[in-house]
C-alpha cells in the first residue's frame, strides 16, 4: 500500500523526467530543422540493437535521468517524417 506522498514523489519524478526528455530535443532537434517536440522521436542508431522500451515506459517506470541519457545517448532526435523516410529507405 503506497502513500499519497510517495505517489506526488512518482508523479513529480515523471514530470522531471518527461521535461528532462522535450528539453533534451529542443536542445537537440531533427537535422532537417524540425524542432517541434511533439513530433520528435528517437531513433536507435545501432539498428542491430532491438530496443523494446521506450522512453514512456522508461518515464512510466520511473528511471533516473542518468540512465535515460544513456539510452538517449544512443539515439539520434528524428521527427515522425525523416523517421519515417529513414525506414521506408531500408
Ligand atoms: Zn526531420
């Protein structure tokens, strides 16, 4: 049984973590110019590397922000389009 406030501590380290990762894009955004967060996603360079989680799971699970910059480490900030042509280009 969890207490009210270890749940507003979650909650509040989410939102860190969620701001911590737009914040990160908007420092980083797609080459193409696209700097809307919304649409920015995170492609996994190495693709030999299947990655199943995802950085909501990774929020959602209440990682630290060292080991989210690790795996953001590994990515390059596309948004949905050059992500797309990038895949469809495979
Ligand atoms: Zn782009």
């Amino acid at each position: 049984m969890r207490s009210n406030k270890l749940k507003q501590r979650d909650s509040r380290r989410r939102k860190r973590a969620r701001d911590f990762i737009s914040d990160y894009k908007k420092c980083n955004p797609c080459p193409c110019g696209n700097n809307n967060v919304e649409v920015l996603q995170f492609h996994h360079v190495d693709a030999g590397q299947k990655k199943i989680i995802r950085f909501s799971r990774m929020v959602a699970n209440n990682w630290g922000k060292a080991a989210i910059m690790k795996e953001i480490e590994k990515c390059q900030v596309l948004c949905d389009e050059c992500h797309k042509v990038l895949h469809n280009g495979k």
